[in-house]
C-alpha cells in the first residue's frame, strides 16, 4: 500500500481479554517497529523486525505482549489478559533496511487506540 | 542506555521564529531526528543529522553539535499549522535499529 496501515483504529475492551493489532507496512520495506504513547507522551519502543525476525524486544512490558511478523509483511501485536495500564495508542512503523548510515526515517501508521475498562 | 531531554511546551506567535532544543545521552550515537505530530496523527519524518552543522529545508532547519550531544530544531515564519508536538530521537550506537524519542514539545502557535 501507500502507507503503513493499522487496523483495529480504535479498540475498547474489558479487563483481562486479549486483544490483536495489525500492522500493515509500506510494501518491501524489511524492517518494522511497534510504539507505544501514552495521552501527551513519547513514544515508547516496543519491539523491532528485520524480516520475521526480531532481533530487539528490550521494550516489551511484559510477558503479556508479543509480536509476530509473517511473510516479511504484516505484523501482529498480541497483549494478553489486558490490564488498564495497557491504554495507550500502539503506533506500526516501518523503513527500509537501513543501518547506521541511513536517514533515521520511520513512516509511522496511524495508530490503534486501546482502551481498556 | 540512552535518553533524551526537550522542553515540554513552547508558545509563539504567527510569523515568528521558534527553536527547540534537544539534548541527548547514548552509548553510542548515529544521528539526530525529528519527527511532528499533530493531535491524534502519526508521526512524520522532517529532518536528520548525523554530522555537525544547520540542515535546512523549507523553513524548518535542523542543528546539531556532537560534541555538545545537543541539537535543536528552528522554524522559521511560524503558521498555524505548525502547532503540534515535536519529538527527537536518536539512533544509538550499540547496535539497535530502533529509535528511541524525546517525550515531546507542545508547540501552540497563536495568532
């Protein structure tokens, strides 16, 4: 596609059930990032692919969250047992296969909403 | 580990020149980001600098001294539209890809 797509645009959800985020990335680009951001906050990595690998997992949470990437396209973002903490908006991001040397650029979705009550 | 320090919030008027500053430590460095986001967009990409010295482009600019792990952003003839929250990042050096922000600076433009 054009752009990085994210599906659900908004989810609300009960305390304790598990919720999917789909991420679509911009096509042929090899390396995909999940964010999170709290209401007025930063950006807080999550986790990082190359392909389907993914090399970096240093931000998730907890053992409550996981990620998958098929395909070397589309990635999911599990959260298990959901608690009220976990609102936030969940931003998909990918880029080429940079490295060190490459721009910095992310192109970021427009996030998932997730409310939990 | 690394982490980032930008002003919260920042006012102007229109037609102003407005700058944010940035300061970073990392194990590491690779460059300097920025991103805008408006309430409830995504973030996009306006500039980067992996050496030291101003990139300009349009009427944002782009500073940055390694040696001082400092950076800022400048933007120039201010419009209403650029009221919206801008982020640094930075790559580091250890060997991870992913890029870790600033919380963010509030820009209000008014008019």
């Amino acid at each position: 596609g054009a752009g990085v797509s994210q599906s659900p645009s908004n989810k609300v959800t009960e305390k304790g059930k598990d919720v999917e985020l789909r991420c679509d990335p911009i096509s042929g680009h090899t390396a995909l990032y999940w964010y999170r951001q709290s209401l007025g906050q930063g950006l807080e990595f999550l986790i990082y692919f190359q392909g389907n690998s993914a090399p970096d997992k240093s931000g998730l949470p907890s053992d409550r969250f996981s990620a998958e990437r098929t395909g070397g396209s589309v990635s999911t973002l599990t959260i298990q047992r959901t608690q009220q903490e976990d609102s936030a908006v969940y931003l998909c991001a990918s880029s080429s296969s940079g490295g060190p040397q490459s721009t910095g650029e992310l192109f970021f979705g427009e996030g998932s909403r997730l409310t939990v009550l | 580990g690394q982490s980032l320090e930008q002003p919260s919030e920042v006012t102007a008027v229109e037609g102003a020149i407005v700058q944010i500053n940035c300061t970073y430590q990392t194990s590491g460095f690779y460059g300097l980001s920025w991103y805008q986001q408006h309430d409830g967009g995504a973030p996009t990409f306006l500039s980067y600098n992996a050496l030291d010295g101003l990139e300009e482009t349009g009427r944002f600019s782009s500073f940055l001294s390694r040696s001082d792990s400092y950076g800022y952003l400048l933007l120039q003839e201010l419009q209403m539209k650029d009221s919206a929250s801008y982020f640094c990042a930075v790559r580091d050096g250890a060997g991870r890809r992913a890029l870790t922000f600033g919380s963010g600076t509030r820009l209000q433009v008014q008019p």
